[in-house]
C-alpha cells in the first residue's frame, strides 16, 4: 500500500438507489477519510439529535461503509499519471490507520 498520504482522493459512494450516486474529492487519502468520518458522524447526530455526545467505534464506521450500496475510492498516483482504484476494504483500512494516528496525538 501507498505511504504516501498528499494524494488526490476521489471517494465514488453509493448509499442507495442509482439516483443517490455521488463523489467528494479530496486533496489527500487523510482527508478523504476525514471526510467519510464526517458523513458518518453527520448520520448519527441526525438519527439522534437529543443526544450531546455521541461516541462511536470503528465497528460502527464499518457497519456504515458496509451498509452503502456502493463506495471506491481514486487515488491519483503520479508513476503512471492516472487514479487508481481501491475497494470498501482499502477505505475501511486507511480510515482505521487515520482514526488510530488521530487517537495517538
């Protein structure tokens, strides 16, 4: 896997029907998963909005990228000029090794 993190991301997701398609770009992969965690933060204090605090693991991150019809990522890659491609478990993984750098600071 890539260590470099200052790559474009384009996350592509899904979360319902073919009319919810989407996509956010990113200025890196940190970002992007940043950006994902927010989405799923948003869901959460929406669906309770009587709630101050609310805590979650990253069996619940995963539970919500999962849930989604659809979600890949792009990530430019300057070897050969173009974005490559990575599946929910790539975005579950990086999302892991962001929420646990966060964690550590």
């Amino acid at each position: 896997m890539w260590q470099a993190n200052n790559r474009h991301t384009i996350i592509l997701m899904q979360p319902g029907n073919r009319a919810t398609r989407t996509f956010m770009d990113y200025d890196s992969i940190a970002s992007a998963m940043d950006g994902i965690c927010g989405l799923f933060e948003k869901r959460l204090k929406d669906s309770n909005p009587n709630l101050r605090n609310i805590t979650y693991d990253i069996a619940d991150l995963y539970r919500y990228i999962e849930a989604l019809t659809d979600m890949s990522a792009l990530v430019f890659d300057p070897a050969i000029s173009a974005y490559a491609p990575f599946d929910r478990a790539w975005i579950k993984q990086q999302a892991f090794q962001r929420l646990k750098r966060l964690a550590g600071q």
